[in-house]
C-alpha cells in the first residue's frame, strides 16, 4: 500500500503529524478519502457516490462506459462492495481522530489561546458531524466536560463555538446530552437566551431543541427558573431571527412531555398544552389539568381562550363527573367566568342550568357548602356579564334566570346560608336589578315573596362584603320600591342609621357609599317620617360636612366621587320638601344655611343632577319666602299725607325686599335676591339638559307666583337678562314639561304692558303661544290664551275658556 503524503492533517496546529495517507484510500474520481468504497470488473475502486455520478454522466452525453482509470470498455455496471478496504480505512480514521481529539483536548482548556481553543472547538464540531461512533470518541476522551466549561470563558467567539460544538456533540446520543445536562450546565445554556450575544442565544437554542429531544431532559430544562418562560418569549417574538424562534418553539414542544413543564407554559400565557392535556390526556391528566386550571391567574384574553376552547367540556365535567372531578371543574370556572366575553361563551355551552341545580339541590345529593360557594361565585360572574338572562332556559318547563319561581329560590337560600354564599348571592340580584329589562322582574319577585324587610336586615351585616352587595341591590331597586323600602326602615330605624354610618366613614370615598348614599336619596321626598330620622339621628351634618369635603378636594375617591355627591344632595334636598307649616323643619333649613348651600352647588357645570337637585331646592326654599319675610309695620302718615293723600307714593321701605315686601335674608327666608341666586340660575337657563333647564325655571318663577309682587319679580328677571332666555326657552319647546313651565311664566311676564308691548312684534314668541294654545293640555291651553290677549293676539272678549283666576 503505497504512501502518497506525510500531511498536515490538522486543522489547528503545525505540531501534529498523522500517520501518512495511503494512495488506495482516495477515490480516484474525487480525490478524497473513500467512505464507502466500490470495485468494478475493471479492479478499480471507487466512492459509491462517485462512479454512480460517472456512470449517469456518461449516460446523458451518449458516452460508452468505461472505467475511468484502466479506460477499458464495461460491460457491466455492478459495484462490489470494498468491505475489507472500508473496515482498514475507518481504522486508519479512527487513530487518527483519536490522535487529533488527543491534541485538541490539550488546547481546550482556559490557558490556550483564543484562535487554538476556537480551532479545537472546530475540530470536535467536525468529527461530530462525522458519525455517531464519532459523537461515542469524544465522550469516552472526556471532551465534554471541557467543551462545557468555555460556555463560561470571557471569549464571546469560544462561547458560540462551545455552544455549536455541544450541538453536534449531543446529537441523537442520549449518553452525550446527560452528560452535558450535568451540573448546571443547562442553567448556563438558558443564560444565553437572554443575555447572550445574538448568535450565542442563536446556538444556545439550538442546544436546548436537542437536548429536550430527550425527555428525561426536559423535566431538567423546565426546572431551570425562568426557562420556559424566556423561551415561550422567544418563541413569540417579532425581533428574533426566524430560526431561533423555530427552535425556541420545537424546543417548547418537546418540553410539553412533562406535565410539569405544561403548568409553567399555562403560567407563562402558553396555555395550548394545557388545554389539549385537559380535552385529550387520561381522566387523572384531565382532573390535574383541571385542578391547575383553577389555580392560574389568567388575563382576560387568556379567560376567553380558555372558554373558547375547554368551557364545554369544563361544563360537562361540573355535570357528570365525581366530586373530586366536580370540584376541580368548579374552580376551573369560576377563574375564567370572571370576564364577562368568557362568561357570555360559558352561557352559550349550557353551564346554567347545571349551576342552579346545585345550588338548589338539598339532601343526599347536595354539594358540599364549600362547592357551593363557588358556584355562587360563578353564577354571580355570569350575571355579571350583561347576558340577556330573560330568553336563556333554565329546564323543560322554560324558567329562566328571572322567574318568579328562581328568584324566590335565590330569596330563601340567601336567609338560610352563611355570609360566604349569602353575598355572592346578592351579588346575583344585584347583577339582575342592574339590567333595565330584568330589574322589574325582580321587583315583582321581592315584593311577592315578602323578603323586603329580610334583605334591609343585610344592611347592617358585619362581613363589609355581604353589606356592600346588599346595599347595591337596595339601592338598584330603590327607585321602584321606595314606598317599601321606606316603611321597612320605619320598622327598624336601626338599619338606616347603619346607612348613615356607612356614607360617614371617612377613609375616602367607598365604593359601599355611593350606592348607600343613592339607596337613602331614593326614598320618597316627602316622606316626613324618614326626614325627621334622619335630623334626629344628625344624619344631615354628616352628609353636609362630607359635601364640603369633596367641594374643597378633601375626599378622594376615583369613580364613586360624582354618584356618592349626587346622592348626599339628593339627600340634604329632602328637607327642602317638607318645609310647609313646619317650623322645627324651617329651622334645620336655616341651622344649615340650605340657600347658600345649593347656591353654590348649583355651580357645579358638568354634574347635572347636582345641579337639577340645587335648582329644585332652591325653588322649594323660595316658595316659602313670602310666609317667611319680616313684614315692617305701615309708616305713620304724616298730616299732609291725610290733607293731601295725592301725595302719597308706594315706596320700598329701607332693606325691604322688592318682592317678598319685608326683610328678607338667604340664610332666615331663603330669598333668592337676597341670596344673589337669581344670576346664577339664569345661567342654567343655557344648559343643555332640559332637566337642569326645568328645574331652574320653575325656581325662578317662584319670583312670579301668587303672594310676592310679581311685576317686581318680572323686573328683577329683567336686570339678570333672564326673560330673553324665558322667552327662548318657550320658542325653542325641548319637551312639553319645559313648554308648560315656560308658558306660565310668561303669561305672568306679558301682565307688565311695557313688556307685552314690546314682545308683540316678535313672531317667535306668538308662534310658541299659538302652537301651546293649540296643541297644550287644558291648563296650558287657558294661561297660553291670557297670554296671547296680552299681546294682542287673541281679542279680550274670547269666550272659547271659561275664565280661571290667576294661576
């Protein structure tokens, strides 16, 4: 066997010499060292691969076949195998790869160079790649070990090396890859997932996509804090190459053959695996995918997959399975019933029915009261959502959420359970009395099971959570019951000073309060009994002292400011309404200063309520100035004055009012001009919502109304510039309510000649008149027609009213 070389055979040093390479070891055709050698009848050998490309080539071109180094004609194309040649080249190979591997192993350590440690690196890689008998060499001359300790060496360029070397050093060798999963090498590779350099974190997934090829493996990948979740990073990423995503993903799907890992994919947003465990695995990976289910903090996003994809079976499981599996059902829904797009998809896959069976199954069969609660959790999630509950069925005879029937059911059980299930249960009603199309339902339910008087007594529960959500349903169906709900306070004042304490606690501004606030502001205005409660129990300090906190910025309290202030006014406005005859209530009015009170919240531009309920409180406070004006005795009249009584003028006495004629004060007769309110409430004559218009209106008529000197009160609408807008207000005929209002004052303002006269000629105003005489009820039709003879529109001895005394 002849020598043909003494070669430098190595890659990556000049010091090693390799046994030399004999001339029969290279394909004649190619030059290289035969793999797989053939001889053919000529006794020439080949590569395989290289005397089939021949023989194809001389085919195409019409060549006759010949061997390609005697020249001699073939006959036949059969290849004999070279067994013996092969066996002595791959000895030939394996000395010299086990003397190369030597050399490298010696330049694998922290004192080489970088540019030898690098070659070294390139030579393993190379014989790696080579076979697995290869891959075997390497593990037996301890390369690994060495290899995995540059994944730390301060090279960036040794690193990359290392990482691709273990690559290819792990590759279908589960021997291999142990051994390069010892210690805390895969905490190492993870590393440069996210600290790496960008082919570092390239090479470092390719590592990990072999290494989880094994499974045992991938239980030690995934416990590696932080790995799953950097790679389901990486496997989402829109920065990242295409193929370290495509690694990062296979590595992910490898790692789902260990539940554990699965749970940490769920944790980490990955929730797919899961979900397919949970639809497809065996009953006990179904109940443990289940139970984890339950566990997760899900995004809302993360809720509505979960229901898209497993609510049905989740459903059915909470019907059919055994109390363990029920169990972990429940909890399951319970977490992703908490969004309302998951809730409505868990409505439409039937999950109804089945909660209101255990809710109300009794007995034998019954759930445990734990269990219990958490369906009332879930049924108080699903209200929740908005659904229309009114169309849903419930069994065969068609009840739904909201008959008479259920409703009455849900009653009984809130006043026989503990706190735990009595408030997701209200929280249940509050869901259903927070719909316009459910709400009357359960008004008619509560009032015919008689259960008013059973749910106020929640109001003074001590669990703040059962307390809150009562106070919302009462609240809710306040503005339907309040004639009843009243009469139940009555019964037990106890529970609204409860209320009262609540809507006074002073750590912020609750979400318990506003509806506490709106709940006592719902109760009938004039209900006298309630109001006086109220000033006894000195409910109206509180509430007053809490609106001038927020007024100075005080209180703080997000979203629940605005509806927590329009109810404390609503509630101090119910004095306002019951001051006819009473001084003990007129006196409270004057204690808090009620004009200059709601003179400044009527300034409140943006919260129409407040100010609606100002101007009406202002309105009620000014009917009753003309009963409440100091009048002054007549002045003595002097001698000439009874001589000459031609003499004697009307005059306005000293700090006499103009319209009330006596002393007036905004604080002792609640005067609107002495209160300086009338500019104010001109002002709202402008807004938008016709209530604020409405209310503002009907207060200031209270300066035209019988028993004050309505041409007085005409002028002083004049000098706030009020009648122009009077008059607009009956041009521009918002609502028929606003149209009756404007109407009456009106015909009160056309009485003054000088001002009839003048609005004579004005065509706008004529036509409104006209349009109220013709299309008004019966009373704005009579005062529409005095006020048309006003202006001359209507001649003064029409007969089509019968007459009616000033209005």
């Amino acid at each position: 066997m002849a020598e043909i070389q003494d070669i430098h055979y190595d890659s990556f040093t000049d010091s090693l010499r390799v046994e030399p390479i004999y001339e029969s070891f290279l394909c004649p055709l190619t030059k290289q060292i035969m793999r797989n050698p053939v001889t053919l009848e000529s006794g020439a050998t080949f590569e395989r691969q290289a005397i089939l490309k021949w023989f194809k080539e001389s085919d195409s071109i019409g060549r006759r076949l010949v061997c390609p180094v005697t020249r001699k004609e073939l006959s036949s194309t059969e290849l004999n195998p070279s067994i013996a040649l092969k066996n002595t080249i791959d000895e030939w190979m394996n000395r010299n790869e086990a003397a190369k591997l030597d050399v490298a192993r010696k330049s694998l350590t922290s004192e080489s160079s970088e540019s030898d440690t690098v070659q070294a690196l390139e030579y393993v890689t190379e014989i790696c790649q080579r076979s697995r008998s290869s891959r075997h060499v390497v593990r037996k001359l301890g390369l690994i070990s060495l290899v995995s300790e540059l994944l730390k060496n301060s090279s960036t360029k040794v690193r990359q090396k290392a990482l691709e070397s273990l690559r290819f050093v792990a590759k279908d060798d589960n021997d291999n890859k142990d051994e390069i999963a010892a210690g805390d090498n895969i905490r190492t590779i993870v590393k440069f997932l996210s600290h790496g350099h960008v082919q570092e974190k390239e090479q470092a997934t390719y590592l990990l996509f072999e290494l989880s090829e094994d499974k045992p493996l991938s239980e030690k990948i995934g416990s590696v804090p932080g790995a799953i979740l950097i790679l389901v990073g990486l496997s989402s990423s829109k920065v990242e190459n295409l193929l370290t995503i495509d690694r990062a993903e296979k590595t992910l799907v490898n790692l789902e053959s260990c539940e554990k890992n699965v749970r940490q994919m769920a944790e980490n947003g990955r929730l797919q695996p899961l979900l397919r465990l949970l639809l497809q695995g065996s009953p006990d990976t179904q109940l443990s995918m289940a139970a984890y289910l339950g566990e997760l903090v899900l995004s809302n996003d993360m809720k509505a997959l979960v229901a898209q994809t497993a609510g049905s079976a989740l459903v059915n499981i909470m019907k059919s399975g055994n109390g363990e599996a029920r169990e972990a059902a429940l909890k399951a829904l319970n977490q992703i019933s908490s969004y309302d797009i998951s809730a409505k998809i868990l409505i439409d896959a039937g999950i109804l029915p089945p909660l209101i069976t255990d809710l109300f199954t009794v007995g034998s069969n019954q759930l445990p009261m734990r269990l219990k609660e958490i369906s009332a959790t879930i049924l108080a999630n699903v209200v929740a959502s908005g659904a229309n509950f009114q169309s849903i069925p419930l069994d065969h005879n068609c009840q739904t959420l909201v008959s008479e029937e259920i409703i009455h059911n849900l009653l009984h059980l809130i006043s026989n359970t503990g706190p735990a299930i009595e408030c997701k249960l209200l929280q249940v009603l509050v869901g259903l009395t927070s719909s316009f199309a459910t709400v009357q339902s359960i008004v008619d339910a509560i009032k015919s099971s008689g259960a008013t008087v059973s749910l106020i007594q929640f109001v003074e529960a001590p669990q703040r959570e059962v307390r809150m959500a009562s106070i919302k349903l009462l609240n809710n169906i306040s503005p339907y019951m309040g004639v009843e709900l009243a009469d139940a306070f009555c019964g037990n004042f106890s529970q609204l000073s409860s209320l009262i304490r609540v809507i006074g606690d002073n750590n912020g501004i609750s979400e318990e309060q506003a509806p506490a606030a709106g709940l006592v502001a719902d109760l009938p205005l004039q209900d006298s009994v309630v109001t006086r409660h109220l000033v006894r129990d000195g409910a109206f300090t509180t509430i007053i002292s809490k609106v001038m906190m927020i007024r100075q910025g005080e209180s703080r309290g997000g979203r629940f400011v605005n509806p927590f202030l329009e109810g404390l006014v609503r509630i101090i406005s119910r004095i306002t309404f019951i001051l006819e005859d009473d001084p003990d209530i007129i006196g409270v009015a004057r204690e808090y200063n009620l004009t200059a009170l709601f003179t400044d919240l009527l300034q409140m531009n943006g919260l129409d309520t407040v100010q609606i309920v100002s101007a009406t409180a202002l309105g009620n406070l000014s009917h009753q100035s003309k009963h409440l004006t100091k009048i002054l005795p007549p002045p003595t009249r002097g001698l000439c004055v009874s001589i000459f009584p031609c003499i004697s003028q009307k005059s306005v006495a000293s700090g006499e009012c103009r319209v009330h004629h006596g002393i007036c004060s905004s604080r002792e007769s609640f005067c609107l001009l002495e209160g300086k309110v009338v500019e104010k409430l001109v002002a709202c004559l402008d807004n938008n919502n016709e209530k604020v218009v409405e209310a503002s209106l009907t207060a200031l008529s209270t300066l035209l109304e019988d028993g004050v000197d309505i041409d007085q009160g005409v002028m002083v609408l004049c000098d706030a510039e009020g009648v122009k807008l009077i008059l607009d207000v009956l041009c521009e005929n918002r609502t028929e309510a606003l149209r009756q209002q404007a109407v009456w004052a009106v015909e009160r303002i056309l009485r003054m000649d000088e001002i009839a006269y003048e609005i004579s000629g004005n065509q706008n105003v004529g036509t409104a008149l006209v349009e109220a005489f013709r299309h008004g009820d019966f009373k704005t039709r009579q005062i529409a027609e005095r006020a048309l003879k006003h202006v001359d529109k209507l001649p003064n001895f029409s007969g089509i009213f019968s007459k009616m005394g000033a209005q």
